[in-house]
C-alpha cells in the first residue's frame, strides 16, 4: 500500500521513472523498518518541494535508528545502509511518541 501510495502521488507530479523508482525502493525500506524493528502502525507522508522529494515514515516505537554493520550470514539489514547510498538527504527525529524516519531525493530538471 506504502508503494502504492507514494507512486500514485510522483506520478501525478510527473517525476521521472527512475526517481519513482528509487523512492519507492527507498519508502518500502522506512516503512518496513518500522513495521518489523517497531511492530507499530505507521503513518506516511510525501511531500513534492521545489527542489526535492521527501517521504516521512512515522511510527510509534521508541527504537533508535541505527545503522548496523550488516550480517553477512542474513539476508536483511541493510535498510538504511540502502536509504543512505540512495537518497541525497535522510535522517530521523524523535517525537513525543515516537520517532519520524525520512529521505528526500532532488528533483532534476526531469520534472
């Protein structure tokens, strides 16, 4: 659904297929973190501004966001180490209830 949604909303802008690509590669690793390290529902926003994109996936787990070295004996992992190679800008912030994990790509002339 994440995928479904963040998709429709970078079609409707008109953003290159590549990007759509890779923001939804990058919104299925938010989302999915919060799901399996979190087990909390989690809310998703997109956002389009004048120079970049910005998906925010917030949960209600009080985990911190940690880059682990990835295991090489497991096929998971590596979700932010993926979001951090892929994205121009992520990072987290804590909330009163919560925390807010995001990413944002740059809008080339593509748009």
């Amino acid at each position: 659904m994440a995928r479904r949604f963040v998709g429709a909303a970078l079609r409707r802008w008109n953003v290159a297929p590549s990007l759509i690509e890779t923001a939804l590669l990058l919104t299925s690793e938010l989302v999915t973190n919060a799901y399996v390290h979190e087990g909390s529902e989690s809310e998703l926003t997109v956002r389009r501004r004048a120079h970049c994109l910005r998906v925010e996936v917030k949960d209600t787990g009080c985990g911190a966001v940690e880059m682990n070295a990835p295991d090489v004996e497991r096929p998971d992992g590596r979700g932010l180490w993926i979001v951090s190679a892929l994205a121009d800008r992520w990072g987290s912030v804590r909330l009163r209830n919560g925390k807010k994990v995001w990413f944002e790509l740059a809008l080339g002339a593509a748009i």
